[in-house]
C-alpha cells in the first residue's frame, strides 16, 4: 500500500450525469453535472445534502444556504467545531474527472498545519471520496477500514482527495492526512491574498487520486465541503458554491466572469 502521496514540498516548489456514457463513446463533449445547486428561498439545505459527524463529542459546523455576492451558496461557520455537508455522488469520473468550484474565505487559521494532527484544520475543503472494488485492496487495508468504520461510522471511505484553503504551505503541496493515508491532502489555495471574495477552481479529481493511491477503479461515491477547526479551537467562516464536473478539456461552466 502506497504510504505517501507526496513528501511536503519546499516553498516555491512547484451528480446526476448528463449523457456521460454517449458523450465519451461518440468524443462529444459531456454536459456538465452540476452537483453544488444551493439556491433555496430559506436558510435549509436542499436534498441531498446532509450533515455528517464523525465525532459526535466534536461541535458540529454550522451550514446554511443563503445568496452571498450574487452566489446561491452555502456557508460554513467553525468555531472550534468539524462536520462536513455532503450528497452522494453518481458520475463517471472517465467522462467528467474535472470538479469545478467557487469557494471564499472571511478569515485565515492561525495555527493549523496539516503536517501535524494537531494542525490539520482548514477553513475550507472540498472532499472526493471513493469507493473500490474489494479486489483492489489488500487483507490489511480491508481491516484496518472495517476498524475506521466501528469507531466513526459508514462514512468512512476506501479513499478520498481533500482540495484545501491552506494558511502556510504553497499551491500545489500534496501530502497524506495527518490522521490516516486513505486521505490525500491537496493544497488548492493557500494564503491570505485573496480572503474576502470568491475564487473560482478546477481539478482533476481522477487524476490526482490516481497520482495519490495508483492507478485503480475508483468510482466517486461521495463530494463534501467544510469548515474544520476542532483541533486548533479557532473560528472561521466560509462558502462554497457552482459545485459541477465536467470533461477534462472542457471550461468550468460559473455563472460569473471566474472561469479557471
């Protein structure tokens, strides 16, 4: 089993599916798949999002769905708390492996480093996780993710790709969790340079989870957001909006003029 995803690089280091299936057989573009559509007349989340808890003794994060600077989003407010806003997934990572997003941050953490379990707080994330076949994963693995699940739950995943709002290290810098290897940190953004206003991103979801663990079957089972401070004890507030996948040479489809 793969131990590490990447070593912490150096600063300065460099769904509902649309026609997926027709689109990649005939080399048709697939429609996007838009998945992250919080436009609501309250404050509820629509269906399917939910709430989830690995650590009922944790405080939860506060979500809502509200219109943010023209955004139908969510927001996330932390104080010393942790619990992502998740759906299900149902998309074919072959056809549509780009997830686009539009995500903003009011503050940056102080003293989180996802080096450190201590640390490993983010004011905000966008979580992929997978499932795979039992073949692919060996006895030990199989064992060590049954044992994750008595103590935290069902949704606790074969694998999964965190993209990261960082406080310190550079874009770009790939590490394994500090709590667990079946969780590949990203850093998407980093810094505080563009705090206060909305960033629209693009990643390739199958590539980088096969850059993490190998080149497997993964089939995306779960997209979640979060606001995570439970570790650190600090306080932050974020959204996230215009979650949708699409093709791998395809445009991010934002309502605005934030197309990476």
């Amino acid at each position: 089993m793969k131990r590490r995803f990447h070593s912490i690089q150096r600063k300065g280091s460099a769904l509902g599916v649309f026609l997926p299936l027709l689109a990649f057989a005939t080399g048709v573009a697939a429609a996007p798949a838009h998945i992250g559509n919080f436009a609501s007349d309250s404050e509820a989340l629509p269906d399917p999002w939910q709430l989830i808890q690995f650590d009922q003794r944790v405080p939860a994060t506060r979500y809502q769905a509200l219109r943010w600077d023209g955004h139908a989003a969510v927001e996330a407010t932390a104080n010393a708390s942790m619990a992502l806003l998740a759906r299900p997934l149902a998309i074919d990572l072959q056809a549509t492996p780009v997830l686009c997003w539009m995500w903003r941050v009011e503050g940056m953490l102080q003293k989180a480093d996802l080096r450190q379990k201590t640390g490993d707080d983010y004011a905000a994330r966008v979580y992929v996780t997978f499932s795979l076949p039992s073949q692919a994963l060996d006895l030990g693995l199989r064992m060590k993710l049954a044992l994750g699940r008595s103590l935290y739950g069902a949704s606790v995943p074969d694998a999964a790709v965190n993209y990261v709002w960082d406080n310190k290290h550079p874009v770009g810098t790939r590490a394994f969790n500090a709590y667990t290897d079946r969780a590949a940190m990203v850093v998407q953004r980093s810094g505080k340079e563009q705090v206060g206003r909305w960033v629209g991103e693009r990643a390739n979801v199958l590539a980088d989870a096969t850059k993490a663990f190998g080149p497997l079957p993964f089939k995306a089972s779960q997209l979640a957001v979060a606001s995570d401070t439970d570790n650190t004890g600090e306080q932050v507030r974020a959204g996230f909006a215009e979650l949708h996948f699409v093709g791998a040479d395809e445009p991010c489809q934002f309502s605005g003029s934030t197309a990476p």
